[in-house]
C-alpha cells in the first residue's frame, strides 16, 4: 500500500480523492499547509506527495523530498511551473500531472466574469439585497457583434472561443501553434498577437506560465490594446504585469479587467483572511479598489466534474507504476 502526503488540503479535496481512491489501497496523510523547502520533512515516510498550484518543489524541496525517500510528485493540476523538472530528474522523481479535468470549467468561468462585470450583476445584486432597485450605473453592452480575442488555443482557449461564438461574437485567435481546421469549423480567425490586441473588445488569456509568457501584457502590450477593450484572465496571474494593468486602469485604458488568478497570489487565494480586516499585497488592495475590476480567488476549475476528473486522474498516476497515460508524465 502506498503512502502520500496530501498538501494544501481544503474539504473538497478530501471528499473527492477519498471518493475516487475507492479500494485502490493508498493511504493519505492530509496536511492542510503548503510544501515548500521548510514543511518537506513531513513527507517523511511517504512514497509520494500530492501538490497544488501554490506548493512550491524547488530544488532545496525536491532534494529534501528525495532523501525521505519520496519517488514521486503527484500534480492535481494542469500547470508546473512551481516545480524544478530539472531537479526533480536528477533527484529521481517522477512528475505527473493532469493535463486536462474540465475545459469547459475554466472556459464556463471566463465568460461568467465577463457577464458579471459588464452587466453589472455584482453590484445589483448587493443593490437589491439593501432594496435599492435603481438602474442608474448598471449599463452593460450586448456580447452579439462584438469582436472577441483569444490568446492560446488549447482545450480552454477553443471551449472559450465556442462559447463567444455562440453569443455571436467574431473571435480572433492567437497561438503559436495554430489549429486551422478547428478553426475553420468554428468560424474562428486566427491572426497575429498585436493584431488580436488591437482588434478585440474583449482579449481573453488562455495560456501556460513559461518564460516566454511571463508578463506577457506589460506596459508595451497594454498599450496596444484596444482602447476600452475589456480583459479575462482565468489562466495565470504572471502572465500580466499587475504594476503595468494598475497604470493602464488609473489611465482609464480598458473597460473592465476581470482575473480569476493574481500574479502573486499565493499564500492569499484558497485562504479567509476576512478575520484580519486588511490585504498586506498592496496590488491586490488596489486592484480591488477600481470599480471596473472583478475578482474570483482561483475558483474556475470547481466544478463537480472537474474535481471528479482531477481526483481520478491523480489516483490513476499514483497507481500507474511506471505505466504512465499519454501526457500525465513530466519526468
């Protein structure tokens, strides 16, 4: 019976591996605080761990990890940039991940924060719930006819893209790796990234964290934006420069920013700190302070199916020993 250590547990996560471990004989030790380099010891004694997107298995990690005799990081995620792959070989432990659950989670999300944030459903309804059943301020703009932008095409980027279609929208598409006949099938265009950024009302980021799409808008790209454009971020917070999207909000550049990831979001999402009354990120408190600006704390891939299909995934890699499925592993 294998042994792993759970980081980062919240209920859901407890409720749905234990579902999908069914009588696959793993026993979990459930910790409820990150890994990094300074909780790795309480892997001892465990064959594997099972990590999110905010542990942190850098070098000095993954080193401590090996010499507890750990063989294998277990990603209950998409992403894998918070882990040292080149380490992680030299150590000798296996990586894997799940490298799709639900698109049309994160893909649904994207154009909820676009509908909340334009018709303004947020701030009506606190409206309503006070009695106030004014109209003044809540003008939004109808979805048909407008011209949409989609950066990376991937599972999400092309449930997102259908989705907009099906409002109407025109959609043009940037990837470096262009599918030609998905998008000819669906009416999509795909073009070049500044033609996307200054075309699209609505720019919607699809995208991996890698070196080339850190800070991928930043002051020179927002700039070429288009004027009152609005921007949907479900992705990665590194790919935006937040510093740069405060100036272009303060310039009154864009119609509306809608995030459901923070470039430095850890140690803040997934986590109450209402009980503190204040934000130590100084960002973050001032991107909350624009009215155009609507916040979701990394929730876009929690749906029921996507958590069924991350567990079972995840139980699935653990169990594989050594037979891997097509894409799962990382080293």
């Amino acid at each position: 019976m294998k042994t792993v250590s759970f980081y980062d547990t919240k209920p859901y996560d407890r409720d749905y591996i234990l579902a999908a471990t069914g009588a696959e004989g793993i026993r979990w030790h459930f910790h409820d605080f990150r890994l990094t380099a300074e909780t790795a010891a309480t892997a001892a004694g465990s064959d594997a761990v099972c990590v999110f997107v905010n542990d942190k298995l850098d070098r000095d990690c993954l080193q401590q990890l090996a010499k507890a005799g750990v063989r294998h990081a277990a990603l209950r995620c998409a992403g894998f940039n918070q882990v040292d792959l080149t380490a992680a070989k030299e150590f000798g432990i296996a990586v894997t991940r799940v490298p799709a659950y639900s698109p049309h989670a994160v893909a649904d999300h994207s154009v909820a924060l676009l509908l909340t944030l334009n018709r303004k459903i947020h701030r009506a309804h606190n409206r309503v719930r006070e009695f106030n059943f004014s109209l003044a301020g809540l003008v939004g703009f109808d979805l048909h006819g407008k011209t949409v932008g989609i950066i990376g095409t991937g599972k999400i980027g092309r449930c997102t893209a259908q989705i907009f279609r099906g409002f109407g929208c025109h959609v043009l598409a940037y990837d470096p790796f262009p599918n030609p006949e998905w998008a000819a099938a669906n009416q999509i265009t795909h073009t070049a990234f500044d033609e996307v950024l200054a075309r699209a009302d609505i720019l919607s980021l699809h995208l991996p964290l890698t070196k080339d799409t850190h800070h991928l808008l930043n002051e020179r790209t927002l700039a070429r934006m288009k004027p009152g454009a609005y921007l949907l971020n479900t992705s990665r917070g590194k790919l935006i420069d937040t510093a740069a999207l405060i100036e272009t909000l303060k310039a009154g550049r864009l119609g509306g920013v809608a995030l459901d990831v923070y470039e430095e979001e850890e140690g803040i999402f997934f986590e109450d700190h209402s009980h503190r009354g204040l934000l130590e990120d100084d960002e973050l408190s001032r991107l909350l302070t624009f009215p155009n600006v609507l916040i979701t704390s990394h929730q876009a891939f929690l749906t029921h199916e996507a958590l069924s299909e991350i567990a079972r995934v995840t139980v699935t890699n653990l169990n594989a020993s050594g037979s891997w499925l097509d894409g799962t592993l990382l080293t």
